[in-house]
C-alpha cells in the first residue's frame, strides 16, 4: 500500500512543486493538501495519513507552526510520521522537533528539494519508524561547534566527526558499519569514544542517541 502524505505548504509554486516530485513514487501518495495551520489540522483528522509534510513557516502567524502540529500529533496520533520543511538551518526547531524522541521525525531544507531522493527518503523512513535529519544540518552544526574555542569536537578525529554526523542522522550502528563499509565491532569502539569525549552517555535507543547528539551539536543544555 502506498504511503498517504497531507501535504502543509502555503506557497503555491512549492507545493506544486512537491506534488509533481511525489506522484513519481509509486509507493507515495498526497491524499490532501493545505496552505495554512488549520486547514492542515483538518485535512490530518479527515484523511489520518501515515505522514505529514508541512513547512516550518505556516499562516496565521508564520512562525512555528509545523513544529506545534507535530507536537500535537505526537500527543495525539503518535502513529503518524511527520517531516518539516526549513528554509534555513534553525537547531533550535531542530530540536524541538524531536523533543520527546526522534522516533517518525525529519527535518530537511527546502534547498534539498531539488533532488526528490532525500524528500522520498525521509517520508519512507518515517512512515516505518524511523528518523532523519537533513545532512547539509548535521554538517553545519558540526562545523559551526568545532570552531569554537575549547569545543570537545576538535579532540575527535575524521572518521569520529563522521559517524557522529551519522548518528545525529538517526541511524544505527549496524547501519552505520554498512555506510562506511567497517564492521559494525569498529563502528561500536568509534561510539564509545565520541561519547566519552564529548561527555554524553551512550545508548542504544536511537532517539536517545539523535537528541543528545543534536542537543550537544546544537549547544543548548539537554
């Protein structure tokens, strides 16, 4: 069966867009759009999609309104996946998107719509469960904190500032093993180290892992 998406997106070009990028998956399909909060929490209620796209920015107030629907849905219908749409790298909605867990969560950039492969990606793994974060975030969260003076990241080496990004990406070990082409033992020594380097606990909980990388990425307090 396919995957049933409500699409939340108040420009018309984008989500237009984005309608013609899906209808070439043959596993994904928009059952409902809308362009503004309300109307997006109706159409959820009508249609109960396995996943829900929506822009961060939405009216009435064009603030966070994608981060408050995925919320609200994690509360109340926590089946239902829910990627959100940046048009900026914000860790801030970052994390509190994947406050309470990263569980069927995605945060991706706009520019990445270009290519439907990450849009698709992330709708797949949310609808079965999993998570994901947009690289080009990871990558500059990673950089901004290593260059900051005394940051603990500058005492990791390449292939830990990797995997790190690949854990904040939500992925497992065993999942991370096949990436980077290594054995999932090699991946699990390199864990260990970036978590007692950078003073976090270790676990095997993924949504665990991907909050308290984001958390520590984003340099908030956790």
């Amino acid at each position: 069966m396919a995957i049933r998406v409500v699409l939340g997106e108040d420009s018309v070009v984008v989500r237009e867009g984005i309608i013609r990028m899906l209808d070439r998956s043959e596993d994904i399909e928009v059952v409902a759009t809308a362009a503004d909060a309300d109307t997006l929490r109706a159409a959820v209620a009508e249609h109960a999609p396995d996943v829900v796209l929506t822009d961060i920015r939405m009216p009435p107030t064009g603030t966070d309104e994608g981060i408050r629907i995925a919320a609200d849905l994690r509360a109340q219908a926590p089946a239902v996946g829910v990627v959100v749409l940046s048009s900026h790298i914000e860790p801030t909605y970052a994390l509190a998107l994947f406050d309470g867990g990263s569980a069927r969560r995605a945060y991706l950039l706009k520019d990445r719509l270009r290519d439907s492969t990450e849009l698709t990606r992330a709708i797949r793994e949310v609808a079965g469960g999993g998570s994901h974060v947009d690289p080009v975030v990871i990558d500059a969260l990673v950089t901004a904190r290593a260059r900051r003076e005394g940051s603990p990241l500058r005492e990791l080496t390449d292939r830990e500032r990797e995997i790190l990004a690949l854990i904040a990406q939500g992925l497992s070990n065993a999942a991370i093993a096949d990436a980077l082409v290594v054995t999932k033992r090699a991946v699990e020594r390199h864990v260990n180290a970036i978590f007692l380097k950078l003073g976090l606990r270790d676990s095997q909980d993924v949504s665990r892992r991907v909050k308290a990388a984001l958390v520590y990425l984003a340099d908030e307090p956790a």
